[in-house]
C-alpha cells in the first residue's frame, strides 16, 4: 500500500481531532501513571468537546512510551483542554514520573485505528526558508519506502501553532519486524545522510499505535471478529475465579451471612470484581497471551491457545467444585 506524501496545515477547525501525548515513565511508576491517566479521563469527561481517551501502554522493547489518545469534537476544544489550567494541575502531580521529554501533537481524526500496525513518529524542527527543500527530501524517502515490504504510508504535518512547533512525521508499517528492517537499512541511513541538514534536533518516538485515523480517506478497521472473541474468552478466564472466590469467601459469610440485601452484595462485588480485572487481572492476562492475540498468528499457535485456555477453564472448574465440595463436607 503507498499513499502521496502530503503536508497539511492546521487541523479543520471544525474536524474532529486527536490529540496524542507520548510520555515515557519510569517503571516504578507505571502503577501510578496508570491511575493517574485515570483520573485524566474522569476529569475530561466533563470537558466541552471532549469524546473519548484511549491509553496503549508500553510494550517494550518496540515500543517504550505510554500513549494517550484524547478525542474532541474539533481543534479549539483541544486547545482550549491542553492550555487549561486543569490540564497543567493535573500534568505537575506526576512530572516527577518523566523519563526525557514529552510528545505532544495534535492531528485530524478520522476514525478508528488499524489493527496490528507499528509507527515511527518523527520531529523535525525546519527553518522556514528551508520548507521546499525539506518536503523534497521527504518525498525522495517516501518514493523508495512504497517498494519497501511492509510499508503503508508517511505522512507529514506542518506545525501547529500553541502545540508542537515541530514538522511531524508518521511512519506506518504492517508489522514492528518491516519497520526495524527498514530502519537499519543500509538504503535508508544512506537517505537520511542527504538529509543531514534537518538532523540536527531530529526526536524519533516508536509505538504500537497504528495512527490510522489521522489518514483521511482510508477505513478505519475495528478489532476483527476472532480477535473480539479471544479477548472476551481471556477476560472470562480471569472473571470467573474473582467472581467464584469473592462469592465463596466474602460475599456469602461477610455480607449476605449477616443480613446485607442481595442487591447491595452484589453491587458491591461487581465493584471490586471490575477495579481487580481492570487494573491487574485482564492485563496480566493479555501479556501472558500475547503469542496468541497477535492478527496472525498461525494455526498451531491458534490451536494451542484454545486448548490451553479449555484447560484452564477445565482446572479453574474442578478446583472449585473440589472447594465446594470441601465446604459442605465440613
């Protein structure tokens, strides 16, 4: 897939936008930072234009940064959030978090992303008077990137005035594995010698993040079908045991055993059932399947991944029918 190189001004005042804030955290903090991206998106919610946040956190070692993905209803909403003073209070409570650096851009959304894809974000700061030269060189890369494998598109934006003052550039590719080979590519590094000049400040970010929404005119693909159904089987994989023990173990001697109305109990074990799944189990268990939620991963890793999630299920059941079993023995 190639697409023409394209610079493009400041975002349709009127377009729905995406402003993408790229932080790297030290490990210590990534607990912290996660509650904190939180807390972000509760305090957006009431915010005027504001439509959505979505987090993808690191998955080193391609990609090392968390990214927020923060959706508005046009560019002067962004703004008006990202020069808050709310926004500045909220960003002073974990700077002491960063690790180099902050990225933040603003860019055209256009719908949801493309699964499975990885990018290169790239900051060139350009003298004004060396723009022409500058596209020329890019449009140069973009000509021998169509025919390299793997590659989908490079898109460039000028900067955006009260955001980033920076020339900014995605490279998309299908996989993390093309984009490294076309990264240590001999033919490359020989196209950014040419372009020595703009190299001076150059700022190279990788991510996960497909970035398709900001390539007007190509669809935007939603997680498959297979992929929604794995996701839902992990997830009740991890379910299952916090719902089964909580019930076991406090909700029927601590709450109902004493008088507590059903509808309380259960309100209050969905409660903590969803602070334990969101913030550690359902996590914990995509990074143990990773192998198996990849876009394609092969049939005998698809196979094996079903038949050792049956097992799961096969052990997670016996054990607590051996528990429930105990219990009324006793």
């Amino acid at each position: 897939m190639t697409e023409e190189i394209a610079a493009t001004g400041t975002p349709d005042p009127g377009a729905p936008v995406a402003l993408v804030v790229q932080r790297r955290i030290a490990e210590a903090g990534y607990a912290r930072y996660a509650h904190w991206l939180g807390k972000v998106a509760e305090r957006l919610a009431g915010w005027p234009g504001f439509e959505g946040q979505e987090v993808i956190p690191p998955t080193p070692p391609a990609q090392v940064d968390w990214v927020a993905v923060q959706r508005f209803a046009n560019a002067a909403a962004a703004r008006a959030w990202l020069q808050s003073r709310d926004c500045a209070a909220l960003v002073a409570e974990v700077r002491d978090l960063f690790v180099g650096q902050e990225d933040v851009h603003l860019l055209t959304d256009a719908g949801p992303r493309r699964e499975a894809t990885a990018s290169l974000v790239i900051s060139f700061n350009v003298a004004p008077e060396h723009e022409t030269e500058f596209l020329a060189w890019q449009r140069e890369i973009q000509a021998v990137e169509a025919d390299v494998k793997g590659f989908l598109r490079h898109k460039i934006e000028r900067p955006v005035p009260g955001v980033h003052d920076e020339w900014i550039i995605i490279l998309s590719f299908d996989s993390d594995a093309n984009l490294t080979a076309w990264l240590d590519s001999p033919l490359r590094k020989r196209l950014i010698d040419k372009g020595a000049r703009f190299n001076a400040d150059i700022n190279l970010r990788r991510t996960s993040y497909g970035f398709d929404f900001w390539f007007q005119g190509q669809d935007g693909r939603r997680p498959s079908k297979a992929a929604t159904f794995k996701n839902n089987l992990l997830v009740l994989l991890v379910l299952y045991p916090v719902v089964y023990l909580w019930g076991f173990f406090v909700s029927t001697p601590l709450l109902t055993g004493k008088g507590m109305p059903f509808w309380l109990a259960l309100f209050i074990g969905n409660l903590v059932s969803t602070q334990l799944l969101g913030w550690w189990a359902v996590p914990a268990a995509f990074r143990a399947f990773g192998w198996w939620l990849a876009p394609e991963p092969g049939l005998k890793r698809d196979i094996l991944g079903y038949a050792v999630l049956a097992a799961l299920y096969a052990l997670s059941m016996a054990g607590y029918a051996a528990l429930l079993a105990w219990n009324w023995g006793g």
